[in-house]
C-alpha cells in the first residue's frame, strides 16, 4: 500500500475531532474508551463533559466513583467507566502519576486492551505499533482480499501482521489515524464510494467484486432473555433506591427495588419474599405503569415498572429533587425523568 497517498487523503479529509489535536496520553485514552461503543458524535459531547469534569488524571483518580458513573450515565457498558477510574488510581499510586509510554507497559493496565494500548502509544509516544479497530480491519480486508474472519480474535492476529508490514515508520500515529478515518469515513461498511475511491485500481475487493462480501464477520452470540420488574415504592414525597454491588453491567449503578422472574409473569411466591425483604405489609395496591424491551449486546431485559404507595422503614428514599446526584442505568433515568416531570 501507498502509505504516502494515504497520508495524504488524511491530511485532506480528517475531521476536525478534539482529541486528534494532543499528545497527551490521558486525554486520548479518555478519548478511546468512550469510544469503544459509541459513536463518534454521541461521543464528542462525553468527552467535553467527561474532561470538564476530570481535567486531568490527577482529578479522574481523587473523584469518588459516583461521580465517575454519573459523568457516564447514558453511555453504557459502565465497566467501562469503572476501569477508567480504577486505572486512574492506578497509575497515581504505583506509576508515579504517568502513563507507561510503550505497548506492552500499557497493556498491562486494566481495561486496556490491545487496540486501546496501540492508539495511545503510537497517537501519544510514537511508538511503531499499528492499532487495529474494525475500521482497519474492513479496510485491510478488502484492499488485500483477506477472508480472515474479523470476529475471531485468533483471526485479528492476521490484520495485525499485515498493518505491521505497512505502518510509516517515520510518523505511526498517523498512520494509525489515517487508517481508522479512512476506514470510517471511504470504506464505510455498505456502500463504499469505491468510484472515488484513491486505491480503486490496488484494491483487490473492487477489482473482483467482492466488496460487498468483505469483511467476513461470523459472530456466535447467545443472547439472553431477562424479565426485570423495578418498583417505584412511594412514600410521603420519597421514594426508595438501591446500589447494586453485585457483579455485571450496571455494577454500583443505583436503581429501583427489583424483582427478576424467569418468565413474564410475577409469581405470588415472588412477590411476598420481595415484602418480607423490604418490610412492606402489602403489595396489594402495586399498579404496573410501563412495559419496555431494551436491548444490550448480550441480553434483551424485559422491564416492567410498577408503582407502590407505601412507607417501609427500610431501605434508602431519596426524594424525586435529587435523582441528579445517582447514576442510575439510562432506562431506569428515563423512567425517572418521564415519571417525575
Ligand atoms: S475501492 Fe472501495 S472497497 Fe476498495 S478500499 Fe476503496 S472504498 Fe474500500
């Protein structure tokens, strides 16, 4: 591949994102994270939010957690924020406040993975490592007709090599940059401009007509089904939230008193064990007032929320005036915002 036409193409098509005009580790690996599962738009106004906030990794690591959720709130995959922040500390207490500045020292550190590892040292250290997302990967599969399955972790190794072959020495994190863009905003997933396409007369997928089959992504993916009853228990202008500290997606989020059933339906047996936990006398008047499906990449919750007038001495009731100050899981929020205003 001509690197220098690629170069070239970058320099005159970027956009114009926040994060491509630092060096500073800190701010990229803010940038990166948000990024995983999130889309470059919803992302930009994380990240001023999230970096007004922690200015520096100082602040992100002296911030209590709460804070840190609640600066996520909406973006989901909290893990992610969770890691942020717990390898914030991290690196203040045993690396003396700085990053490690090569691939292998960053991987190391939770919750960054190999791509994650690669941007920010070549982006921030201009270390010659290629970082390989999915926009590289489609490109590379189709300029090279790569049949290698993009899904398979033991396959990425193949997209790597190949990068590895390619990388500018002399400038990797741009390099790196131009291969994400051009893959992001050229050879998008459908309908690639391929007629104005720069590598049109090298690229193996255009010339055979195979760009509509590459990459090859096969994803073996369960997914669960879970029925989530939340109740709204209502008492004299508060009403009753809990943390959840087990492990799973919406770890030390704050939510509604929760009933899981396996099937659609809340057994009577269910519904008494939940009184008894809460010390409610009664159930007797709880009105279920919505019904949702909302999809995670693993798991379609089935979510019901049911309201129930009654005081109990357990438990923890804020009042509606102070959701602000919990993060809650963005379907619970809405829930909450519709509800109360
Ligand atoms: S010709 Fe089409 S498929 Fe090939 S690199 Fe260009 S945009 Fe992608």
């Amino acid at each position: 591949m001509n690197t220098k036409q690629l170069l070239n193409w970058y320099k005159e098509n970027a956009r114009d994102l926040p994060w491509r005009k630092t060096t500073d580790p800190y701010l990229i690996w803010v940038s990166e994270i948000i990024l995983q599962q999130t889309r470059v738009v919803q992302g930009i106004d994380y990240y001023h939010k999230f970096i007004e906030k922690f200015p520096s990794l100082h602040k992100l690591a002296a911030a209590n957690e709460q804070e840190v959720l609640k600066a996520w709130e909406g973006l989901g995959y909290y893990s992610r924020a969770r890691n942020l922040h717990f390898t914030a500390k991290d690196l203040i207490n045993n690396y003396q406040g700085k990053f490690p500045s090569d691939y292998i020292g960053l991987l190391r550190l939770k919750g960054i993975g190999p791509y994650t590892a690669a941007a920010i040292a070549s982006f921030a250290f201009g270390q010659k490592v290629p970082a390989i997302d999915g926009n590289v990967m489609r490109f590379l599969s189709r300029y090279y007709g790569l049949e290698n399955n993009i899904a398979s972790s033991s396959e990425v190794k193949i997209f790597r090599q190949k990068a590895e072959k390619i990388i500018d020495p002399d400038n990797p994190g741009l390099f790196n940059q131009a291969m994400m863009e051009f893959g992001a905003m050229q050879c998008t997933p459908s309908s690639p401009d391929c007629g104005k396409c720069i590598f049109q007369q090298q690229c193996i997928a255009y010339q055979t007509g195979k760009v509509n089959q590459l990459p090859v992504k096969i994803k073996i993916q369960k997914i669960r089904s879970r029925h989530l009853h939340f109740f709204l228990i209502y008492c004299e202008g508060e009403f009753l939230i809990e943390k959840r500290t087990e492990k799973g997606i919406w770890k030390n989020l704050y939510q509604l008193p929760l009933i899981e059933t396996n099937s659609k339906n809340l057994k009577e047996e269910e519904m008494k064990e939940f009184l008894r936990k809460y010390n409610l006398k009664t159930g007797k008047n709880a009105k279920k007032i919505n019904s949702l499906t909302h999809l995670l990449s693993h798991q379609k919750l089935h979510i019901n929320f049911w309201i129930l007038n009654t005081c109990t001495s357990t438990g923890f009731f804020i009042e509606p005036k102070d959701i602000e100050r919990y993060p809650f899981p963005i379907v619970i929020a809405k829930f909450l915002d519709n509800y109360f205003n």
